[in-house]
C-alpha cells in the first residue's frame, strides 16, 4: 500500500508531548481559512512512499518512538493511515494523530493504535496559542 507524504520534520516538540517526528500527509480538501499548512492540500504534490519505504526511512531517524501524523487531512488516506498505523504499532511508537474531523468520526480501528488524537476543524475566530492546536473549538484525546 502507499500513501502521500508532503513532509517528515524530525525532532517536533510542538505536535505532541515530548521530542517528536512528525509526519504531514498530503492531501486536504477541508480548506481552513488561513490553514498553515496550505501547501499540502494537493495530494499530488507529497512523495508517494509504501508504507515500509516510511515506516524505514523515519526508524533510524526516531530512537526516541514518538511520532505524531498530521497534515493536509490524515484521514483522506484513510486505508494507508490505518496500515501506517498497525506499522508504527509493530515498533512500539507512540502514536499521535492530528485531524481535523470530529472524534466521533474515527473509527475505533484507528483510534486502538493512537496515544493520542487532536480533533476539530482549524477556526481563524477562535485562534488560541495553547499547546498543540490552534483554536478553541479543538480538542485532545488522550488514550
């Protein structure tokens, strides 16, 4: 299976407790006003990867196993994000997941493999600095 991947930054510490990886998947047809990640909703422009070619190349680059997916939109690549997911599973990571769905819409398949997810669709009027989102109506999950 493959999935668009529009960047990996290696060493995060603003998308989830501790020092992070974190993956941005391509592909987001939601369209926050002012979204900070615009460059990432065409799904075409991320590299096509298989999910072994990701799970490899980020594995020397993360002893610390604390990975957070984000985006674009995760849940656009549903069916790669759920293999990506099982993977990351394999290696013991702790898995974050940032989305701008409600979390009444993921399905528990996803969720077993999540440490955490970030829910909640960007709002520029309710713009916050807190920790790990970006406006008000957001939320965290911790499980």
């Amino acid at each position: 299976m493959e999935i668009y991947v529009a960047g990996i930054v290696y060493g995060s510490m603003v998308d989830g407790k501790g020092l992070r990886t974190t993956i941005f998947l391509s592909g987001c047809s939601v369209g926050c006003d002012e979204c900070h990640n615009k460059k990432y909703w065409d799904k075409k422009k991320g590299k096509l990867f298989t999910i072994k070619e990701l799970v490899k190349a980020i594995l020397p680059k993360t002893p610390q196993k604390k990975v957070t997916i984000s985006g674009g939109e995760p849940m656009e690549q549903e069916d790669a994000l759920i293999q990506l997911l099982k993977e990351l599973k394999n290696y013991n990571f702790d898995i974050g997941l940032y989305t701008s769905y409600d979390l009444d819409d993921i399905s528990k398949e996803i969720i077993q493999y999540l440490n955490f997810i970030k829910t909640g669709k960007f709002d520029k009027n309710k713009k916050v600095s807190g920790k790990f989102f970006g406006s008000s109506n957001q939320r965290i999950d911790y499980f």
